[in-house]
C-alpha cells in the first residue's frame, strides 16, 4: 500500500510540473483578431473593473434610500439627586417611550427615485468608459497593425538596398562605376538597416501600449491579424451628423435628467416638516400611580424652508439641457474634423494605391535597368529608390490615418462603419467630399 501511495505522490508532482513547465514556457498565440483584444480589454481593463465598485456603491445607497427612520426608545428619570424626599430615587418618576418619526411629503419615494436615477446615471458612465477603452483598443491596435506593416516594407526596402548595393559593387569592382557610388550605397543600406532596427522597437512599444489596455505588462501576442488593406466605408456627414445621439456621451443626458428632476423633487419634499410621534408608561412613586403619556412635535418651518437646496436643484435641472447642448456641439466639432482628416487620408490612399506607386515602381525598374546597363547614373537610381519608399512609407501612414479617423468616428457616433475590401475601392469615391456635407 505504501508503495502504491508513493508512486501516486510522484506521478501527481511530475504532472504538476509539467503542466507548470509547460505553462511557464507557452508561446503566446501568433495572431490576436481586434474581436479577442475588444473581449479582453473589456473584462480585464483595470479602469473598468476599478469602476464596477462604483456601482455596487450606488446599489447600496439605492438601498438605504428606502429605509424607514429607526424608532427611538427612552428611559426618563425625574427628580432625583435633590434635598429631602427628592435625595435618592425613590420618589423620582420614572417614564419610558416609544419615539417613532413620520416622514412626509414622499421623502421616501422621493429619495428611492434619486437613488435610482444616481444608479442609471452611474451605469451610463460605465458604458461611456466601455466605449472610451474600446477606442483606446481600436487606436492602439491599429498602431500595431500600421508598425507591422511599416516593420515589413522596411525589410523589403532593406532586401532591395542590398541588391542595389550588391550590384553596384560589382561594377565599382569591374571598374565601371567610381568606388564612391558604392560607398553612397552601402550608406543608403546602413541607414535603411538603422531605420529596421527603429521601426522593431517602436513596433514592441506599440504591442505593448495595446496589452497594458487589459493590465498585461508584456505582450500576450505575437502579431495583430488586421492587414489595414479592408477600409472602413464613410458614410455621407448628415448621416453621421444624425448619429451623434447614439453616442453615450449625449444619450446620458436623459438618464441625467431624470435625476436631477428626482433631486429637485427630493428637495420639494424636504421643506415638508417632518412629524414627530411618542407615546410611554410613566411611573409615579409619590402616589403609587401610574400614567401613559403620548406627544406630538412638528417643527415650524418660518425661517428655513429649504429654498436655497430647491432653487440650487431647480437651477440643475437646467442646467441639463445647457450641458448637452454643449456636448453635441463639441462632438459635432470633433465629428467634423475627424471626418476631414478620414477624407484627406481616403484622398491619399487612392491616388497612391492606383497611380503614384505603380508610376513610382515602373520608374525604379526603368532606372535599376538603366543603371545595369550603363544608360543611368547612381544619383537616379538612388533617388528613384528613395521615391518608391517614400510613396510606399506615405501609403502606410495614410491607411493607418484613415483607420485611426474610422475608429474616432465610430466612437463618436456611437456605431460600426462597413468595410469595403480592396476590389470595391473606387465605390469610396462617391463618398461626398467635406464641403459638399450631403
């Protein structure tokens, strides 16, 4: 039996280690989707679950909103402590009392409905941040995407510096070409390499800005999927104009409303003065008898009425209206230029998708050709290299500024935009310019 049990303790501690071994040294998943890094972010983020305690905050004093006022039990001795009968406690009267306050003016439900309305208002915060760090994830992703892509164009420019250099070595060692054209060369590859190097570690940067939106301090991904070739489809300003309501930044204010007319209602009912009831056993040792006694206070409301708290609720009810106005005002701001800056970049886009970068690569050829054939110098050919990866670099940052100005609009509007893959990009064409809004 003991050897049995021995070699069952052993087995177990091999399996844990080697599930612990084999935990400690798993790769993390090659490809993270934006669907995947949308649920982490949205179940791990630190600021959303330090957030969540505000609304279990607010449940709690929705709970104690509906709470009745305690009774009040009392025990009253009079006349005690003096001179002659009144020395001791003997003759004092001894009275004990129920003291119970009424509440009236609806104060109860009126403090249920403030409470309610704080707990909308709260969980409308919480879809605002949702939404915020749903943003920040899109933002940040597509960082990674747009550095991936920029890592990889850099390397193809590095392979094709190589070549070049390679080829005009060859020459500068034939004695065709000064050995200065090959030293110009391999600069050009020294400095493509340098700028490989750069591009990797603002690559890691970036992977870890969009981890550290799920609290990870270290990349738990290798690469993101999204190639940025799928643009988002804008649609025309008046729709989008229209959509600004869905976004939870405005759409709160009726939520918000509905509270503040709760607190102004509240505070109605508080200049209701309160009623007070007692009512006890007296005992009095003198004669042997005994009494019941009972009371009634109300307090006279001459000075203080509550009306400053009234006019200050009213003036916030107000206030409401003023506020959003303010807010759609400013997202229409903010809807306006990111939809100029997502324009300008869908400009770009496709006039260096469809005409710059094929003219730019039919030049480079022409050019290597020449060089090779003694019909160009270096100075072109360098200078139509530096074209094609300028044109291409360009091509890179306008899909990531376009990207980044879908995403923007997305969070201000409150909803998804359609993709429209590469074969269908001239239909974004016809997507009104700004100036012509409609």
């Amino acid at each position: 039996m003991g050897y049995r049990l021995m070699t069952f303790m052993l087995a177990a501690m091999l399996i844990g280690l080697y599930g612990w071994t084999a935990a400690a040294f798993a790769e993390p998943p090659d490809n993270l989707s934006l669907e995947r890094a949308l649920e982490k972010a949205l179940s791990d983020n630190p600021d959303i679950i330090a957030f969540e305690g505000e609304i279990g905050r607010a449940k709690a004093r929705q709970s104690q909103a509906g709470l009745y006022p305690n009774p009040e039990l009392a025990f009253e001795l009079e006349g005690f402590g003096g001179s002659g009968p009144f020395s001791g406690t003997d003759n004092a009267e001894r009275t004990f009392y129920l003291e119970q306050d009424i509440l009236l003016g609806g104060k109860i439900k009126n403090r249920r409905r403030a409470a309610a309305g704080e707990l909308e208002n709260i969980r409308w915060e919480m879809r605002m941040i949702e939404q915020d760090i749903s943003n920040a994830v899109k933002q940040a992703y597509i960082e990674v995407a747009g550095a991936q892509r920029a890592f990889k164009l850099q390397q193809e420019v590095v392979d094709l510096s190589s070549r070049v250099y390679e080829a005009v070595r060859k020459k500068s060692d034939a004695g065709k070409v000064s050995p200065v054209e090959s030293v110009k060369a391999e600069i050009e590859l020294k400095n493509n390499r340098q700028a490989l190097r750069s591009l990797k570690r603002r690559l890691e940067g970036n992977r870890k800005a969009l981890a550290s939106l799920w609290g990870s301090a270290e990349p738990d991904f290798n690469r993101v999927s999204e190639t940025l070739d799928t643009l988002p489809m804008l649609l025309p300003f008046s729709v989008l104009e229209a959509a600004l309501e869905e976004n939870p930044d405005i759409g709160r204010f009726k939520a918000e409303r509905r509270y503040r007319q709760a607190r102004y209602d509240l505070a109605q009912a508080q200049r209701i003065p309160d009623l007070t009831l007692s009512g006890g056993y007296r005992q009095i040792p003198e004669s042997e008898d005994t009494a019941f006694i009972a009371e009634v206070a109300i307090p006279l409301n001459i000075f203080d009425r509550n009306q400053g708290n009234i006019e200050s609720a009213r003036q916030a009810v107000k206030q409401v209206q003023d506020r959003r106005s303010a807010v759609i005002n400013d997202r229409r701001r903010q809807l306006n230029a990111v939809f100029q800056n997502a324009l300008t970049a869908r400009d770009e886009i496709l006039a260096l998708e469809q005409d710059i970068i094929p003219a730019t690569r039919q030049v480079f050829a022409a050019k290597k050709e020449g060089y090779l054939n003694g019909k160009s110098s270096f100075l072109e050919l360098l200078d139509a290299q530096r074209v094609l990866f300028d044109s291409q670099e360009r091509y890179n940052d306008a899909l990531v500024a376009y990207h980044l100005a879908a995403a923007e609009i997305e969070r201000l509007t409150g909803r998804s935009i359609e993709k429209a893959p590469a074969r269908d990009r001239n239909i974004m064409k016809t997507v009104p310019k700004q100036g012509d809004k409609e």
